[in-house]
C-alpha cells in the first residue's frame, strides 16, 4: 500500500459498497473514520516520491484483487473483492480539483476497453495523464499531448502501453484495413513489426517504437529526458492475469 501525507483517505469498499452491492451509492455527509484526514492543500499533495514505483506496487493490488476475482463464484463475490480495492487511498477532492490538475504520470495506451490504467494501476482520479488510441501508437496528437503533460504539468513519468491481444496490431500484421483512416491507423503499427514475430513479440515491438518516437520527434520531449526530468518506460499488460511488465 502507497502511503501519502496530506491526502484524504477514502475507503473504497465503503464508498463502493456501502449502499449493497446491487448498486453503487455515494456516501452521505458522515464520512468514514478512515477518511478524515485533512484535505490536500493542493492538486499535487498525493505526487509519490516514485512514481514508477508507485504504478508497480498499484499494479501488484490490481493484479491480485483481478486474480481473485476471476476465481470467485459470484457476481457479488467479484463485484466486492473488486471494490476493496481503495483501501487506504490518497484522493484529491473535487473542491482542490478546481484549482488544476498534477498528475504524476503519463500513460499512452490502446483505447482497447479492457485497458483502463486508472483501473490497472489502482489509481485515483487525477494521479494519471492518460493518451489513448487504437494501438497506442505515438501520432502527433499524442506527441503534442505528451507535451503539454512536460511542459504544464511537469509529469516526471511516462509510460507507452501495450496489451495482450491488441486488435490494432492484430490489424496490422495481416495488412487488413477496411477504410482509408483505419490503414493510415495501422501503418505505423505495420512499420514497427517483423512478419516473423508473434502476436505478443509485435505488441511489445510496437510499444517500444513508439516511445522511441517521443524523443525522435519531440524536442520538447528529448530534452527533459537528458535533464533528467521525465524518464519513459514501456509496459506491457496481460489481461489474462492483470500484470503489467516493462519490456
């Protein structure tokens, strides 16, 4: 468990489950004991002093609440051990929110819906920077964002995302672009991957092409990787167990 000063603690089997498990209800004006602490002062009270480390170790209680889950015998049953997950969670409060937004990592990942890193990392709301396309490839638009998450939000981490079973790079490999927007989607994909490689090996090929392209076309991007100030990791997720590995 990440543990953060000056952050307001929400349980979030109290706040998933405290109105039944046949639906999701807020939480009225008594507050759980575990979340009285004093509110942040400000977007960036809940920053971890590592934030690489911090998505492994978000990573690690998803997987194995994801694990469980799989292997529960009810809806309810999955649906609670799921919900446990916020145990002990920093979370910024929307009245802190207003005054701006100082996520401490940067994710470009599929838009595949299976991939939510807020989710997969155990995240709250406003600690991620989160790019999503088909195929996380690194277009313009997701350099540009990477960008602005540098520049205005100073995010010290970024982090490229492939995926088990990725459609787009599926797509890709057997050249099968049904519209002239879908095949201008694939051919970065097509650029990045060898025929000989399996499906996972291309995903994986794929990812790390692309986090080369942050630095090969940003300027922006390549020198706040030589000052030290943003370090770019890529990870691959398998849905089957929940797990993200950097490769």
């Amino acid at each position: 468990m990440i543990r953060r000063r000056n952050g307001l603690r929400l349980d979030r089997r109290t706040f998933l489950l405290g109105a039944g498990l046949s639906g999701i209800g807020l939480l009225g004006p008594g507050r759980p004991a575990s979340a009285q602490a004093a509110a942040p002062a400000s977007p960036r009270s809940c920053r971890p002093a590592d934030p690489l480390q911090a998505l492994r170790d978000g990573n690690a209680r998803f997987a194995a609440a994801w694990q469980q889950a799989d292997q529960a015998r009810s809806a309810d049953a999955r649906a609670q051990r799921m919900a446990a997950l916020w145990s002990g969670h920093c979370f910024v409060p929307a009245s802190v929110l207003t005054q701006g937004q100082a996520p401490w990592a940067t994710v470009l990942t599929c838009a595949d819906s299976r991939v939510a890193p807020e989710w997969i990392f155990d995240a709250a709301p406003a600690d991620l920077f989160v790019i999503r396309s088909a195929g996380n490839t690194a277009f313009a638009a997701a350099i540009a964002s990477v960008e602005f998450s540098v520049l205005e939000l100073a995010t010290p981490l970024v982090m490229v995302m492939g995926h088990s079973g990725c459609g787009a790079v599926t797509a890709a490999r057997s050249g099968d672009a049904a519209t002239p927007l879908l095949k201008e989607l694939l051919t970065p994909i097509g650029a990045a991957i060898r025929p000989d490689q399996d499906l996972e090996a291309a995903i994986q090929a794929n990812a790390r092409e692309a986090a080369k392209q942050l630095t090969a076309r940003s300027t922006v991007i390549e020198a706040a990787v030589n000052n030290g100030n943003l370090r770019i990791v890529v990870g691959y997720f398998d849905i089957g167990s929940g797990t993200v590995t950097l490769v």
